[in-house]
C-alpha cells in the first residue's frame, strides 16, 4: 500500500491526471441513474431495485440500434422515447399497484421485476458479454500518459445536458412543480386540484428514460450483461442514501465522489477494494449523519 | 365454469403424475444405456449449457450409428437425459439428487463450469455415481478427494502459466534474463481465475519474474481502468488478465482506450469474448489459451483426428462454421471416455466402470487422455495462440512462433 502511494504521489504524479478525469466520468454516468431513482424515491417512496435494469435495458437498446447501424447516439432521442413509454407500462402494471403500500411491497415488486426484465434480455441477447463501438477518438496528454477517450467526454457533457434539463424542467415547468408538490405533500397536491397518479406517472416515466440515456452511455464505455444491472443498483442506492432524497446537487457531487473514491480505491488498496470502498463511503454517511441527528431526536424525546 | 376446475386441475395432476412415473428410468433401459446430466440451458451459463450438449449429442449419436458400446458380447446404445439447472448451483445439485434417486441414472456427464461442477459433485460421490466432466476445470475440484469423478481437460492452473514458460524462453533467446521481466496482472476474485493466478504465481517463483501488479478484480465490477493506469506508471513487461468473457471484454476495450503497450499481453477467455471481432486493434498480438486445436494429430477410430471432427461436426451443425469452441470437442470427448471405460469394464457396474475410468489411458481428437489419482486429465497440455492482425488465431507451439513484441496498432 505505501509502495502504491509513493507511485501515486512522488514517482507518477501524473497519474491522479487520469485518476480524476476517469471519476469524473464515472460520476457523470452514476449521477443520471441516480438521479432517475431519487426522483422516483423523492416523489412516490418507491425504492425501485430494478433501476440498474432500466440502465442495461437502455444499454441493450443502443446495441441493437447501432446492430442496425445507427450510431447509439444518434438514436438516443428515439431510445428516450421508448423508455419512456416502457417506463408508462410498468407504472400502469406494477407501480401503481404497490405505491400505497408499504416499503417491502414496493421493495417485493421492484426485486420482481428486476429478475423479469433480467430474464428477458437473457432470452432475446443472451448471456453473452456485448459491447458498442462508439468509433470516437482517443486524446492523449502528458506523452500518451493520460488517454481521454471522447465518447466520456461526450457521456460527461451529455450527462450535463440532461442534468440541467431536468434542473429547468423540475423548477420552471407547470408540470415539474406539480411533481415536487406532490412530493412534498401528495395528499395536499391532490386537494388543489393535481393529479397525483399522473404525476407519479410521469416521473416514473421520466426516470425509465433517464435510465435508458444511462445505459447507451454505458454501452460504449463498459460491457453489457443481462445480469449487470444489480451493479448499477447497488451505486445509485448508495449515492442516493448517502447525498439525501430531493438534493440533486447533492446527488450530482455524490456521483463524483463515489467515481473518485472507487478510483483511488483500486489505486491505493488494490482492484479488489474498489466497490467496497464505495461501501464504506456510504457506512461513513449514514454513521456521521447519525450522530448529527442525535441532538434533534433528544429535543424530540 | 369454475366448479370444472378441480376436475381439470386434478386431470393435469394425474396425466403429471403419469407422467413422472413414466420418467422414471433405470441405468440401463433394454439395450440402452442411460446417462444424466444437468446442464444451463438457460441463465448466465446457457450459451456454454448449450456448446456443451451439442458435444455430447453429437458424439452419443456417433457412437450410436457405429455399432454402440459393447459390454458382455452386446451392443448398447447411449442416450442422456438433460435436465436445465437454470445457471444455478443449488438447482444443479437437486437436479442430481432426482436424477440418481428418481430417475435411477447410474452415470453422469458433468455440467458447465467449475461453480456447477462443484454443486454437483458431492451428491454423485456420496450415490457412488462415476461422473466424467469436461467444463469444470478449477484445481479446487482436484483436492477433495473425489473418487467417482474424472474430468478430461486441463485444470485452470495451467491457463496462463505456461504462457510465462514460452515467454521466458523467448527473452533467453533474445540474450536476455527472464529474471528481469516484469509482470502486472488482475485476475477475477473467483475460484476460477484464482486457480490460473496460483499457477502463475508457482511460474514466476522459478524464473524470478517481479510482480508488480497483482489486483483481485471484484466479479460486479466491469471496469479495470485504475489497474491499467497502475501499469503505465509501472510499466510492466507482461500483462496477465483472467476474467472469464466479462474480464477479456473490458480488458481489451480498456487496453485499446488506455494506450496498453506491454510487449507481452495474455488473456484467457479472448475466443469466448469475440475480441479479436470486437476489438481488432487491441486483440492483435494478444496470447489466448485454448484447450483444444484443429490440427491436433492425436486420433482415435470414431471421430479420426482434430481436423476430421471439426469437419464433420461443422455438417451437423452448420451454425458453428465461424468456428467450434473448445468447450463442445471436450463435452464429445467426455462421451468416448465413458464409452471406452465401458467396455474395458465390461459390466454396468458403478465400481468397475469407476476402476475402468480411472485406468484410462486413450488417445482422442481431443488429445490424449489419462487420469491422475485426483481425477484430472494429466496428459493433455494446454495450447496457446495469438491473435494476428487480420483477427485470425496462430498456433504457437515453440516461442519462435511468437510475435513478440507485439505491435499495438493505435
């Protein structure tokens, strides 16, 4: 481990270059999954354990668009749109069944649905191991050092781009305050007149969509499996729990984090650390938000 | 309408019924010899489920259309039965149990992969049942003492190792000490890809290779991004990586992305991961293990030679033209085992097939066949090729055939 940070710190300096370019990539894509599954907890106190199959969906979908030759890219909107409607589907067949329920309910159907959808893309992909071609470039610095493959600078700006939208989307449309009034207080926002299974809707919706952007994004940089999405589960759950529900800057900065701590983490302590380091991340939240919370729960008592 | 229910319920349950007591078999049923195997025909495993019981079909039906197994003046045909294990471990072992107690199968052909293979062993040990596999290759299966199981292909600790063999002699040639050589390497946190790092560890030990890199990669993560970025700083001469397809994917998607330019880079898996379609700039010069060659020149009288089964089997099964995969010649050659050990045993009896199994010493398409105490096949090497720019596999019998350094193309 010293050996490791006296690389890191003294004979390769250059190295934390690439080290935080790649979180910062790495963030990027974790923050759109992440952010679809705060707004679904946020608004209907739905924990869906099946968003990293909604990201290997949208995945599987750019692969099959760029099989029939159209860059995933170009093809994004119309895979948005699928998603979209997708998202519509399940919300009309399971969600809106389990949404008045308690957790385990939503926690039960989600799961259910997470081994379907795992199952279906098995049947019609197979279990084999797919990958995109983005055909992009790749920059080089410091002597080929450094290597910048574009389609991450292209996922980070687009990732920007949704962020942002959504950002406007959530704050200056008629529809975005009907979503964050209902998720403040459904019960009111029904009594002033909104429509609180549409808007449940919509957001489910949306997220499946986000999800599906996600997913082309990872087509191009890592590898698709049917069996994959649990992967992007378990990170979104852990930035969500650990930046709080409704806090999207927080969402965005713990998406960063998270791609920074894995990086250092496989750096430092060795690849097999890198995902439980992740994990302790969140263990470290959660302990010191408990200890910050204890004054409150005495005024409480 | 519904009070017909019941009735229709209590017909499907009958005609089920019927229809278990029906499957129920002995081991030998008239003049046929029954075989079970779990296999994944469905689930992460199913691709391989299924490459593996093509071969095992395939030669059963040979060895059906000439003449059988002769055991006692008469001739037997084989049959297996299948039953889908759905990718997992505990389905596979209740599979067995039904197999061997319901069904009464008294032989077994192994499952796919080495996580199946160790479900399903210690039920077909504990009914005596000799089971010959040809997917399950960790070591770790070899170290139990197993009695009635015997596997025909090489164990995963010679999946790279020799590959620093034929490296190390190359830098000898070369004027060179192997001793100076450098290696990074990550290798998948399962019992797979730990038995091939073990292997390699024993290798470098005797040339005095340095380790510089040696990352365990967790099996959900899917990106090996921070130990590559360890290896332009080290610069290491070899680079070792063993991931099953996942690890052989990211691995030669990140070489490419990240500017890999080691003169020596192996990886298991490559053929199974479609690298050489997939990533054609990074699979050039990539060292792939294999367990089995089309010009292999061992034969026996069924199938001939490597070249003649890859034919053949390639008119029965036209959709394996681009090419047949190791993992359905050793399931074909599985079944020639068992059909030499019955008739060397001369008898369906489990002891005497399991003495006449472990004394076998045949030569087969696949290469040649003899068994160590442990059970696994210690005459067959394992074979190594590179993949050339064009994205064709070499043969690389001597470390002359070797391009070494590679040349990277981006």
């Amino acid at each position: 481990m010293l050996d490791n940070l006296q690389l890191l710190f003294v004979y390769a300096p250059v190295m934390n270059v690439q080290m935080i370019l790649d979180g910062i990539f790495i963030g990027a894509v974790f923050a759109l999954a992440a952010y679809g599954l705060a707004l679904v907890w946020g608004v209907m106190n739905v924990k869906n354990l099946a968003q990293g199959d909604f990201v290997i969906m949208g995945g599987y979908l750019a692969f099959t668009a760029n099989n029939m030759g159209f860059h995933p890219i170009l093809a994004l909107p119309l895979i948005a749109v699928v998603m979209y409607f997708y998202g519509v589907v399940v919300y009309k067949l399971v969600i809106r069944r389990v949404i008045d329920n308690d957790m385990f309910v939503s926690l039960l159907a989600t799961f259910g649905l997470s081994l379907f959808m795992q199952q279906v893309m098995n049947l019609i992909y197979g279990p084999e191991v797919q990958t995109v071609d983005s055909h992009m470039h790749v920059m080089t610095m410091f002597d080929e050092f450094v290597t910048v493959p574009m389609v991450k600078v292209v996922s980070l700006v687009l990732a920007g781009v949704f962020a942002t939208a959504i950002v406007m989307f959530m704050t200056k449309s008629r529809t975005g305050q009907a979503i964050r009034a209902t998720a403040q207080d459904a019960r009111a926002a029904r009594v002033l007149g909104i429509d609180t299974d549409k808007v449940y809707m919509l957001t489910f919706a949306l997220n499946s969509a986000i999800c599906g952007i996600a997913g082309i994004l990872v087509s191009m940089i890592w590898v698709l499996q049917p069996f994959y999405g649990i992967v992007y589960s378990l990170r979104t759950f852990a930035i969500v729990t650990a930046a709080g529900l409704g806090n999207l800057p927080g969402v965005i900065g713990m998406s960063f984090v998270l791609g920074w701590v894995e990086q250092y983490a496989g750096i430092i302590a060795g690849a097999e650390w890198q995902i439980a380091a992740a994990v302790f991340v969140l263990i470290g939240v959660l302990l010191w938000r408990q200890i910050q919370m204890r004054r409150l729960r005495q005024v409480v008592r | 309408m519904y009070n017909k229910l019941p009735i229709a319920l209590g017909a499907a349950l009958a005609v089920g019924v019927a229809g278990f007591a029906g499957g129920a078999m002995a081991k030998v049923e008239g003049d046929t010899i029954i075989i079970g195997s779990s296999l994944s025909l469905t689930g992460k495993y199913s691709t391989n489920g299924f490459h593996t019981q093509k071969g095992y079909d395939f030669a059963v039906k040979r060895i059906n259309d000439t003449g059988g197994v002769k055991v006692g003046g008469k001739s037997y045909k084989m049959k297996i039965v299948y039953y889908d294990d759905e990718s997992t471990p505990s389905r596979a072992s209740q599979l067995t149990e039904r197999l061997v107690k319901q069904d009464g199968v008294e032989f077994m052909l192994g499952p796919y992969s080495t996580t199946m293979t160790k479900a399903v062993a210690p039920v077909t040990e504990k009914y005596g049942v000799p089971m010959v596999e040809a997917e399950g290759a960790s070591r770790s299966l070899f170290t139990q003492g197993y009695k009635y199981m015997f596997a025909v292909l090489s164990t995963s600790e010679y999946y790279l190792a020799p590959v620093l063999d034929l490296i190390a002699q190359r830098s000898k040639d070369d004027g060179k000490s192997p001793s100076d050589l450098r290696i990074g390497m990550a290798f998948e946190n399962d019992g797979f890809s730990l038995d091939v790092r073990a292997g390699v560890l024993d290798v470098a030990k005797k040339y005095n290779m340095k380790i510089v890199i040696d990352d365990k990669l967790p099996a959900d993560l899917s990106d090996m991004s921070a130990t590559l970025t360890k290896f332009k700083a080290l610069k290491p001469d070899i680079l070792l990586v063993s991931g099953h397809s996942k690890g052989a994917a990211t691995a030669a998607r990140q070489i490419e992305e990240m500017k890999i330019r080691a003169p020596a880079i192996a990886i298991t898996h490559c053929e199974a991961a479609k690298v050489h379609v997939k990533f054609p700039k990074s699979a050039n010069g990539l060292l792939c293990p294999t367990q089995w060659l089309t010009n292999l020149p061992n034969s026996e009288p069924l199938f001939g030679d490597a070249q003649k089964y890859d034919k053949e089997f390639k008119v029965a099964y036209p959709e394996y033209n681009t090419g047949i995969p190791y993992q359905t010649a050793q399931a074909s050659a599985a079944v020639l085992v068992f059909k030499d050990a019955f008739e060397r045993a001369n008898s369906f009896d489990q002891d005497k097939v399991r003495d006449a199994l472990s004394a076998t010493d045949m030569d087969t398409f696949y290469g040649p066949v003899k068994f160590s105490e442990a059970g696994n096949n210690i005459a067959k090497p394992m074979f190594y090729r590179q993949i050339q720019a064009d994205g064709s596999y070499k043969n690389i019998v001597s470390s002359k055939d070797m391009t070494m350094p590679r040349k990277a193309a981006y």
